[in-house]
C-alpha cells in the first residue's frame, strides 16, 4: 500500500495522534522486543509468515475471501517480525568441553534467509509488495518487491513517508491521504485502489491494504499491509469495456451461442430487434428466441457453422419482419478457443434492404448501361493490360460493326481487332506502332485517326485500374462529318477574316465586359502606335469621354438591337474621318457570349456630296419654282391677249349676222381659228413643261377603252374626211386600262390626228388593241410614207416636225413628245415601227385594269349657253353678277359676253377692295373674279368674303389665265363654285353661271 505512489500528499502529513517517542532504545538491538522471542517462535513464525503471504496472494488473485485475505496478511506480517528479530539475536555460548554441534542459529538464519527467498519470489511472483509502517515514528519497511512496484532496486532508496507521498499520482493523492487518516482514526482498515507515477515516470495503477495495529491504550501504533499492481487488470478491464461498448454501439445484431444452443453473448441492437429484456439473467435457449420463424437455410448454416468450423452467409427475408418485405444477411462465424470451455456461433446481422434494392438497380442499370452501350454510336471495348491474347473485358456492337469484326467471333482479343483493324490504316506499320507505344507506356491518349477509306476516327485510350489490375478503354468515334464540318468552318472563319481584314472601312468588336475583342487592321491603324490586345477596355482604347457617349449604343447592341448612326470626328480622334457611318449590330462569340459589331464606313466625301446636291436640289427647287412662277405668268400673260382676241372674235361671229359681209364674217372666223391654234400652242407648251417638271397631277383609275374610242373617233372624223381618209376600228368590246382618263384621251387624239396629217390621201388608218400579258396595246397604224431609222430617233424631241413643214402639214411638233411624257407618267411606255414605204406603226403600252373594277364615266359634253329670252316670252328673274378684273378690255369683253342674258344683271370692277366695299352696301348673287390682281389679288378677296358673315355665302366663280392644275385644285379646295379659264369659251362660261346660280335656287 504505502508504495511510492502518485497520490499529492500535504508536506508534513502526520496524524494528530501520532507520538513522537521513540518507542526502541538507542542502544536495544535492532528489533523491537527481540529479546523475548524464543528460538521455536522465530521458526514458527517463519512458517507462518509463509503460509500468510500465501492467503495474501491468494486474496490478491480472488482465490480466497477478504477476511481470509486479510488473516493471512497480518499473520504473515507478524511472524516475518518475529523471525526478523530471532535472527538479530546472539546465539547461546556452548558447555565448556561439549563436543562441536550444528550451530542452531546459523540453522535457523539459513532457513530464514530461504524463506525470505522464498517470500521475495511469491511476491514477485504475485506482483505484490508488504509493508510495515510505524506512524509515531516514521519508520517503514518495505519488501524487495515493494522497491520494484515504485521502480526502484531493492535497498536502492529509503522508505519513508515523504518518498511515498512523492510518487503518489496528483489526480489520487488527495483521495489516498484521507483514506489513510480514516484508517488509523479508527476505522483500522485500508483498502485503496489508485495510480502511482514510478521512477522513469510511467503510471501504474495498484490496490493497497493494510491492518492497523493499536497499543494498550488503543492508539494506532503500526499498519501492516501489501500493495497489488493491478496495471494488467484495469487496462484489460478497460479494453472489455471498449469492446463492450463498440458491441453495443454497432447497428447491427450480434449474437454468440454456445454448441447447445444457448444464448452467450448479445449487443443492445439484437435486444432492441428482439425485444428480449437485458436484464434477464437466466441464460436464453436459441429455440426459445426463433421457435418458428427460423428457416432451415438459417439452421443449416448454424449447424454446418459449429460441426465444421466454415464460415457461413445467408441473405433472405427478415425472420421477424417476414411481412416488411426487409432483407436480412447474416454472417455465422465460428468460435473456437482453447481457452474457453465452450465452443459456438457469432452471429452478425445487418438489414441489407436498401443495398438489395441497390443491387437490384444496379442490376437493371448495368443491364441498361450494356444496352445503352450497344446502341451508343461510339465503339467501345475494355482490355486488360497483360496480353494481347487475351479476352477483351467488354466490347460493344459497334466495335464490332466499326472494325468489320463478326459477331459470333470468339474468343475476341486485342489482337483479333488489331488484325480487322490494319487493313483500314493508311500507313499500318507506323499505326501499330503508335498502338505498340500507347499499350506500353499504358498512357491516356485522345487524338484523331484518318483511315484509308476516308473516315475519320476521333480515338480516346483511358487507362484505369480494377483492383489491383491495369486495364485499358478504348473509344472510337466517328467524326467524318464534324472533321468536315470543322474544316469547312475553318475556311468559313478563314473567308471572314479575309473579308474582315479587306473590309474597306472601320470594325470594332466589344464584349459584354466592355473590352476589346477584335479591331481590323484600319480601326487597328488609328491607335498606332498603341498595340491593341483582345482584353483592353473600350473605355481606355476611345478614352472615358468619347465612351460615355458610346456605351449606351453598345449597350443596346449586346441587348440586340441594331442601330445605325453616324459619328463627327472629334478632336481626339485625329486620325478617323470626317464623318463615319457606323452600324452597331449584335452577335455572339465562340462561347456564346453576346458581342457588339460595329461597323464604320467612311461617309465624309458622301456627306459632301450630299451637302452639294442639297445646295444643288434647292437650287433646282427655287428654280423650279421660278419656272413654275414663270409658267403661270406666261400662261397668263399669253392667254389675256388671246382671252380679248377669241372672245371679240365670238361675239362679232355670234353677232355678225346681217351686221358684217360674208368676207368680214369669213375674217373674223379666221381670226378665231387663229386664236383657238394659239391657245392650244400654249397649253401644249405649258403641259410639256408642267409633266419635264413632274407638276401633272395624274389620276389614275381604270378606263374603258371601248367608251373612251367612241369618245375620240367623232372628233378626228371631219378631219378624216377631208384628207379621204377611212378610220377601222379593232378594239375588244370591253377592255380596261389604268390611266388618267382625260390624259389617255389627249394622247389617242394626237396619234389620231398625226395618223390622218401624215397619211396618204385616201388612206387608210387602223385602232387596234389587245390584251398583252398584264398590259394593254393601243396601237394606230396608218398607210404613210413611212420613217427611217435616223427619223425614228428624232421622232419624239419637242418641236421636232420631220420636215412636216415642208409638206405644208400644220402642227408644233411637240405633240408626240407630250405624249410620251404623259404615257410614261401613266406608268406605261409608247414606240414607234416603222419603215421607209411601209407606213408607221405607233403602240401605246398600258397596266391592264383589274376585272370588274368600275371604269372612269365619259367626261360630260360641254354645256352650252342658255340661249337668251325670245322677244314677247315672260323674263326670268333678274340675277345680280359682279365682274372684278384689272383688266380694262376683259371687262369690255365680259359686258359684251353677258348682253345677251337679260336674266343676269351685270356689273364690273376693276380692283378686289372696291368690290368688298361694294359687295356690303349692294350685294349680288354671283361673283365673277380674276385671280392675278395688283394690290389684293383673288385669293386674298375670297378669304375676306369668307370671313365676313354677310357674304361668306356668295358665290365666286373664279375666271383666270392661269390654267395651271395646281392653282385649279387649290380653288376647288376653297369652295370656289366654279373655274373658268382665258381666253374664255362663252358656252363653259354660261354653263359655269347657270351652274352656280342653280345653286341658290336650293
């Protein structure tokens, strides 16, 4: 007990009661009472010593009780202190004279000294050590054995308190110390089980006990006791507790059964399953726990298991779960030792439902992995790496397929397909090789192999391991048509680059990033000498100013939208052009990532064009419009004088009558026809220059020809007639074109017309038309002299006569070149055929017009004058007309057109702002008036009669020179009641009159 242990005693530990007397003599032998111990007790107790340490490792072992333990301890103890002291005392002298006899104190010093022996080896042999300790006076023995359990060599150190105290562990000394003073204040046991750290500084773990022995006066004057180490105990007990403890902590059941079927050993998860109590103490018979759910599979293992010692695994439905549908493995081992006197089974189980149905998938998913491989369009074939000959560990149908290989051939070998393979090798010796490389070094590969018949192969060759054995997987694909495609797309890349880079003008391509991505060698060439890498931010490449402005663009291009603008040069791009037209467009880069194309094109030579051809087109447009104010001012100063030369001349013809002589008459006819060919000069004039300068309104609508015909053919007939000449009609009875009515009409009268003037006497002239695809043909064709090929080209140039004059044939010449204009403005085309002698030939091509689309009516006839009121008949009410001209002469001629209307009253004016004076103090019911007035022209008088309440219902007839169409639709946009041109018709004039007179009578 009191060894050098590891117990952390105070200092000066002493009990309260301890005395400090010396309890042996100075000069006493060293013994206490040794003088009184005769010789047999020395010997007694020797023998006694002996059989006590005997119990007391007996006790130790638990082979004998504790009191036998303890008797044992202190008898033995006790005895060894007697012997101990007969030995230290001096023999008897022998009788003088006795003969030499056996000293019986070496006798008894020789057997002490073997029972000592013979102690010190059962204490070694029991690994146990005794002690003797006197509390009053420190004094304490220790056995040989004692030196040994702290480390020491016997006799090495010497016992004292202080040295036990020192080796006791810090962690227990405080516990053994207040065990110790409970036993010597009168419990007068110690029984203490703790850890000691020995000299080299292990730990070991011992079990101290002792007896406390008091004086007369009960005082506890000495303790007698032994140390045990139970180092090899405690760690076995706490390797059981280990292993009792993972036993417990495994998922699985564990079970042991002895060869009579009774239960030895079971962990907390089989309680758990079986439901059996753990703290049943009665041993459980393995019928008792399956008495019916056990299968005969099961029980034929657990037999075959003990009566043969093999291994056995059953996997089947749970025994107590039949119903679940739960899988249960069991593994029976067999146990055998010869240290155990019984033999048995462990059994282990495990709830293997989850890895059955991962096996049964695993299963079905090979099985769908082998048919998936089958099917795959790669060939595939796994082959280990020891030997060509020896059988492939996979290998799928097209393999075989791939390689021409038959399907029933077996064995199949690397080599088999290596020998089907060669022949579709372009250089066979240098690929096998190849292969004779790659096998070798046992290499990853993926590369492209070309075959002979033009495939190409895209080859991968993954080496891997099955355990512990290399193995190699092969892959072929086909890629012909993506080897082709990828070649076709590198030239396509190829042919963009080239374009790219011949690009005549200026490319940037910018990132989602904002970062450059490509610049052609132009837009490359404005940054030199910077050298322009893809990654470079747009924004360090154009500068954060011009970017500002241009990242909203590339924004929207990387969005998708596509834009178009145009950029001025700035002063920190010296080097672009003066203007560039850029078109920001988007797309996407190899990785799929949008991209912003931006395309610049220079436009500053465009700009400057345009900027002259605008400068030019206003040009032209002012002086388009001085011509347009030129042509209305020569129409109306040429029509003025004609207005007075016509006009006088209707109203002498219209009142000569028994008034002039036949020959005057005949002069002023003359007169009038003069004035009526002047007036058709100029408006022929005027149209040829209105249609040059794109001023004819045209209305296109469908016509019918037929109607149109008959319109025209009574109008040449006189003229006709008086040549001889007989007009034959061939034109479908119902055939429509789409033309402008009035102008079609103006154009058949003038080939009409040429056709009689340019035709023989007496000959004869055809109108034909027909149906040409989507167009119409009008064609007049006469009996002339024909036209040669340099006439044919003069034909159509204004004023161009042909040498008409000569011929004495009347006309401008300008007829067929109006013709043309207008057939052309009518989306149609006109030509000539024709041929010295064989007459001409002038066809008319026109847009066909859609069936039943309604045809333009027939313009109607000109209303001619009412006539006046016969003498005696009852007059028509008096209408008020007001005539305001500057014009002296028309107004004479305006009165003299009126004398013969008593049913109008008429008066003239010859300035606008007299006549609104006027018009308020006496008003009329029709105002006549002239448009090209000084001062307030006729516009500005219509819109103060319109703003006027009084007489913003009069109405105005507007009588101008100016036959301009433009002026014409304006007045009828206005509300003008009517428009009649100058020189005046008196028969559209009347009718004008009436018409807008009729007007109030509703």
């Amino acid at each position: 007990m009191l060894g050098a242990g590891a117990c952390s005693a105070p200092r000066h530990f002493e009990p309260p009661f301890m005395d400090k007397t010396p309890l042996v003599a100075p000069d006493a032998p060293v013994g206490r009472g040794a003088a009184s111990v005769p010789p047999a007790a020395a010997t007694i107790g020797g023998l006694l010593g002996a059989g006590g340490l005997g119990a007391t490792a007996a006790g130790f072992w638990g082979l004998l009780p504790a009191p036998a333990w303890w008797a044992g301890l202190a008898v033995g103890t006790a005895a060894l202190a007697l012997a101990a002291r007969r030995w230290v005392l001096p023999a008897p002298a022998p009788a003088a004279g006795s003969p030499p006899s056996p000293d019986p104190t070496q006798q008894r010093l020789a057997l002490l000294e073997r029972r000592a022996r013979q102690f010190d080896a059962a204490e070694q042999l029991v690994a146990v050590g005794s002690f003797d300790w006197w509390p009053d006076s420190g004094e304490l023995h220790w056995s040989e054995q004692h030196y040994r359990l702290w480390g020491y060599l016997p006799g090495e150190v010497a016992p004292s308190f202080e040295l036990f105290r020192r080796h006791l562990h810090p962690d227990d000394a405080g516990r053994v110390e207040s065990q110790l003073r409970q036993a010597l204040a009168g419990r007068g046991t110690y029984d203490c089980t703790h850890r000691v750290q020995r000299k080299d500084g292990s730990v070991r773990h011992v079990r101290a006990r002792g007896e406390v022995f008091s004086d007369a006066q009960g005082r506890p004057e000495r303790m007698i006791g032994a140390v045990h180490d139970i180092t090899d105990r405690v760690e076995a007990e706490a390797r059981l507790r280990l292993h009792a403890f993972v036993l417990d902590a495994l998922p699985d059941p564990v079970s042991a059964i002895d060869a009579g079927r009774r239960y030895r050993l079971a962990n907390a998860a089989w309680y758990e399953v079986t439901g059996i109590s753990r703290r049943r103490s009665t041993p459980m018979h393995f019928d008792h726990v399956f008495p019916l759910v056990i299968n005969p599979e099961r029980r034929h293992a657990i037999e075959a298991c003990i009566e043969e010692g093999r291994m056995q695994v059953v996997r089947g439905p749970h025994s107590l779960r039949p119903d679940a549908g739960c899988i249960l493995e069991t593994r029976y081992l067999p146990f055998r030792d010869p240290a155990v006197d019984w033999h048995g089974v462990l059994m282990v189980s495990r709830d293997v439902s989850d890895d059955e149905a991962l096996r049964r998938r695993l299963t079905d998913s090979v099985d769908k992995l082998s048919l998936t491989l089958n099917n795959i369009g790669d060939a595939i074939f796994a082959t280990g790496a020891q030997s060509l000959d020896e059988p492939v560990l996979f290998a799928n149908a097209q393999l075989r397929s791939l390689w021409n290989i038959p399907p029933d051939l077996q064995p199949l070998t690397t080599r088999v397909i290596l020998d089907h393979s060669r022949r579709f090798f372009r250089d066979p010796a240098a690929e096998l090789a190849r292969l004779e490389a790659i096998i070798t070094g046992c290499v990853a590969v993926d590369d492209r192999l070309q075959l002979d018949d033009g495939r190409v192969l895209a080859r991968r060759c993954i080496p891997t391991t099955q355990g512990e054995r290399a193995v190699r997987i092969w892959v072929f694909r086909d890629i012909t048509a993506e080897a082709r495609a990828q070649r076709e797309l590198a030239d396509a890349e190829a042919r963009q680059r080239a374009l790219l880079e011949a690009f005549p003008g200026y490319i940037w391509v910018v990132d989602a990033d904002h970062r450059i991505v490509y610049l052609n060698p132009l837009a490359a060439a404005v940054y030199d000498p910077v050298v322009v890498g893809p990654g470079l931010p747009a924004a360090e490449l154009f500068g954060a100013g011009i970017y500002a402005r241009l990242r909203p663009i590339v924004e929207r291009a990387l969005a998708g939208q596509s834009q178009s603008f145009e950029w001025q040069r700035v002063r920190d791009e010296p080097r672009l052009p003066d203007v560039l037209l850029v078109r920001a467009a988007p797309g996407t880069g190899v990785d799929g990532r949008a991209l912003c194309y931006a395309f610049g094109v220079d436009i500053s030579s465009l700009r400057q064009a345009q900027e002259a051809l605008r400068v030019a087109k206003d040009e032209a447009e002012r002086a388009n419009e001085a011509k347009s104010a030129f042509l209305s001012a020569m129409s109306h100063e040429l029509r003025t004088p004609l207005h007075a030369v016509v006009g006088f001349g209707q109203m002498l013809e219209r009142n000569g009558e028994g008034n002039l002589s036949a020959r005057q008459l005949r002069q002023i006819g003359e007169i009038r026809q003069a004035g009526t060919h002047l007036l058709a000069l100029i408006d022929d004039l005027l149209d040829l220059a209105r249609i040059e300068a794109g001023r004819v309104p045209l209305d296109p609508a469908p016509v019918d020809l037929g109607a149109l015909v008959d319109e025209c053919l009574p109008l040449v007939q006189p003229l006709a007639q008086a040549r001889g000449c007989e007009i034959l009609r061939a034109t479908p009875p119902s055939l429509g074109v789409l033309a402008d009515r009035r102008r079609l009409k103006q154009v058949l009268l003038n080939l009409l017309s040429n056709a009689v003037e340019f035709n023989r006497a007496g000959g004869r002239i055809w109108l034909l038309a027909e149906a040409v695809g989507d167009r119409v043909g009008i064609a007049v064709r006469d009996e002339g002299p024909g036209l040669s090929s340099e006439a044919r080209a003069r034909l159509f140039q204004p004023f161009e006569r042909l040498g008409a004059d000569a011929a004495g044939i009347a006309g401008t010449g300008i007829g067929l070149a109006l013709s043309r204009q207008m057939v052309r403005a009518m989306q149609g085309e006109i030509v000539v055929d024709s041929a010295p002698g064989a007459g001409c030939t002038v066809r008319v091509l026109l847009p066909r017009a859609d069936e039943g689309a309604a045809p333009a009516g027939a313009q109607p006839p000109v209303p001619r004058a009412a006539p006046a009121t016969a003498p005696g008949a009852a007059a028509a009410p008096t209408r008020r007309l007001l005539y305001v001209d500057d014009n002296p002469v028309n107004l004479m001629l305006m009165e003299g057109l009126f004398e013969d209307r008593p049913d109008c009253a008429l008066r003239t004016l010859d300035n606008a702002q007299a006549a609104l004076q006027q018009l308020r103090q006496a008003p009329v019911d029709l105002l006549l008036l002239d448009l090209q007035m000084p001062g307030m022209d006729g516009f500005e008088c219509y819109q103060r009669l319109r703003a006027d309440p009084a007489l913003q219902a009069l109405p105005v007839v507007a009588v101008s020179a100016d036959a301009n169409p433009a002026t014409i639709e304006r007045c009828r946009a206005l509300g003008f009641a009517g428009y009649v041109t100058k020189p005046v018709d008196a028969g559209r004039l009347q009718a004008a009159v009436d018409q807008a007179l009729a007007t109030l009578l509703h």
